[in-house]
C-alpha cells in the first residue's frame, strides 16, 4: 500500500456525473454539473448532494424548496465540461442559461432547468438541510416528486436497453463511461444465506 495524505476523495471515484438546477429568490435560473451525489431512501425516493458552498447554486439552495436533477449522456460531456466552468477553464461574456438556452427545458419544473436528451430527469423538493459539520461542501436532502425517463434508453420499470452511457468523472478533466450492460443469475440455492 501507498500511504496518501491529500485529495483523499479521489479513492472514491470515478462519481456519476448528474446536473443540478436552482432558481434564485428572483427566479434566475442556474444550472452546473456535479459528482456528489448519493441515493439515501428508494421510499419515499430521496437523494443527499453537496456543493461547493461559494458556488451560487449553493446560496441557491439554502433560499430554494427544490432542485432538478438530470443525468446526462456521454454525448453531451462537452455541454457539461463548458458548464463546469471554475474546472473547465471555459470562458464567456454570456450567461451560460441564455448561452446554451437550446439545451435546457425550463418548463419541466418550476425548481430549476434541466438538460434536454438527458437519460432522466428528477425534480426533488428539499427535505432537509444537515447541520454543518465544517465541511466545504453545503448538503441538501432531496425528496423526488416527479421523474421522467428517455424511453430511448429505458423500458417503463426503468431497466436499460439500448445501453445508455452515463458518465463518471475521475478527477479534474479525466472521465469514463459506462460499459456495456450486463446481467448475473440469481442464486438459486436457498441453502445460502
């Protein structure tokens, strides 16, 4: 083993790469990719995100009573790359909501955008908010109140054909996808645990 003292996140990855998106007190919307992001109840269906508390959709957040999610596709890494601007180093005179207006539904939730052609979408109405623990990151529970799917990529029990590709990020500008999708038999011996 190779002891390693910094950047001790990075043993956890690659992460899924989702998008979130707020709207302000006045209603601006805003739109960036993240990785921390964690399903933590299948019923009712909630999610647990941080993001970098500087970041507006942070201050977003803290006002907000919901947020989107979208899981975008390998495709669109590029839009996402540009998103992440901090990291990207991607730079422009425009907004990135009006910049890239064509790739954003604004209509599918009254929370916040979400990615057009994404593999699905999620609108979460905020359940809590943990208290500090003198972290970086500010923590939204997220409780889903709708969902939609791409039926390009999923079948109604929202299993996967056609084998979507989300992608994961490993650390700065490095990324993966998905591979192909495969499945195990079920054990059969009731002998077993």
């Amino acid at each position: 083993m190779h002891p390693v003292t910094e950047k001790l996140h990075r043993i956890l990855t690659p992460r899924l790469v989702v998008t979130i998106g707020t709207k302000d007190p006045n209603g601006r919307a805003n739109i960036i990719p993240i990785n921390n992001i964690t399903s933590i109840s299948t019923d009712p269906g909630m999610v647990i995100i941080a993001v970098y508390k500087p970041w507006i959709t942070a201050q977003n957040l803290q006002r907000a009573t919901g947020f989107t999610i979208s899981v975008p596709q390998r495709d669109q890494l590029e839009l996402i790359w540009k998103l992440g601007q901090k990291f990207s180093g991607y730079a422009s005179t425009r907004d990135k909501i009006d910049e890239f207006r064509h790739h954003f539904d604004l209509d599918f939730s009254e929370h916040g955008p979400v990615l057009v052609g994404a593999q699905g979408w999620l609108e979460c109405e905020i359940a809590g908010r943990p208290d500090d623990a003198g972290a970086n990151h500010y923590l939204v529970i997220g409780r889903f109140t709708k969902a939609a799917i791409n039926p390009d990529l999923f079948n109604d029990q929202i299993s996967p054909i056609n084998h979507p590709k989300p992608f994961m990020q490993w650390d700065r500008n490095n990324f993966s996808e998905a591979s192909d999708v495969f499945s195990v038999d079920y054990y059969k011996d009731t002998k077993l645990g």
